[in-house]
C-alpha cells in the first residue's frame, strides 16, 4: 500500500465498497495515463468529499458532477478561454505542458495534477486554483501525499478554506444523484 493511502486509512477509514474501475478505458478518453497513487486512492475510497469541503473526482463517478472525464473536458475548455485575457502561471509556460483536475471543492477550487512534456504520471505535482480568481499555487508532491499533508494539518493552503480540514475529519463515498 502506497504511505500516503496508509497514512489517510488511518485518519479517515476507508468504506467497505470497493471501487474498480476500467483504467484503461479512462486513460484512453484522458490521452494519458494517470497516476498509480491516484488509482489506488480511488479504489480504496473512490469519488469522495472529504470534511464536507474537497471532493476527489472520480473517472465514471456514481454523482456524474464529479466524474474525472467530464470535469477534463470542462477545464480544458474553461482554461483555453481563460489563457486569452489572462497571463498562464509559470509553470504552464512550457509547450506541451498541461493541468488535469483531480478534485474541486464547494467553493469551486480546483486541484489539478501539473503534467509536463516526457513526464510519468507518478511524477505529477500538484496545482491549486482559486475560485474565480488568478491565483495558483504549485506543490511538489503526489495527490494523495497532498490530501494525506492537508487533512493531517502539515500543509496549509492559503487558497483552500480556512476551515479545511476539519478537526474531526467526515467522510463520505459519492452516490448517485
């Protein structure tokens, strides 16, 4: 088990179901492969809302508002648009280089995966982006490490909520709507 899914099983147990799921399929309709962490995440506790604030977005999600794909294609769209009137931060300049969402929140942040050209999706950093905004804020490290650091208080965002995470964290698995 990855340390980063170990450390969140102890903080936050996991649901009995299990999610699998047609990765292939998934990573087809993306045009990349995705990251084994974040794979692992999403079998243990599959599309999800951690302390009634950050929802980790599942490919072919049960609650289709939070399905990777359709979320993909939304912000590739919606960032397309947002590059003519506003200037990339710095480490998208590079060609080739782009930024995949993986979860968002009830304020409408959203957390994405910074892949670069030549780069393993286990390689992948982090980026936040504000709600309607233009700020951004890049961390080196892996999606679960990220969730793990945050709900454990070891890392502060100062994009995210001021009251995420929660002292007694919540759990919920994402069901249909």
């Amino acid at each position: 088990m990855n340390p980063s899914i170990a450390r969140l099983t102890q903080l936050v147990p996991p649901p009995s179901e299990v999610r699998e799921k047609d990765w292939a399929s998934a990573e087809q309709e993306l045009g990349v492969g995705l990251p084994l962490d974040y794979k692992e995440l999403i079998h243990t506790y599959g599309g999800s809302n951690w302390d009634d604030y950050l929802y980790v977005l599942e490919p072919g999600c049960p609650n289709d508002n939070y399905d990777l794909i359709e979320w993909e294609d939304q912000q590739t769209e919606a960032l397309d648009g947002l590059w003519e009137f506003e200037k990339k931060p710095r480490e998208l300049q590079d060609e080739g280089t782009r930024v995949i969402p993986w979860a968002t929140t009830d304020n409408g942040e959203c957390l994405y995966w910074l892949a670069r050209p030549g780069q393993e999706p286990d390689q992948w950093t982090i980026m936040v982006n504000e709600a309607r905004g233009e700020r951004w804020e890049h961390y080196s490290t892996t999606c679960t490490q990220f969730l793990a650091d945050v709900l454990q208080g070891e890392l502060r965002s100062t994009i995210l909520s001021s009251r995420f995470p929660l002292s007694t964290h919540e759990f919920r698995q994402l069901q249909p709507v």
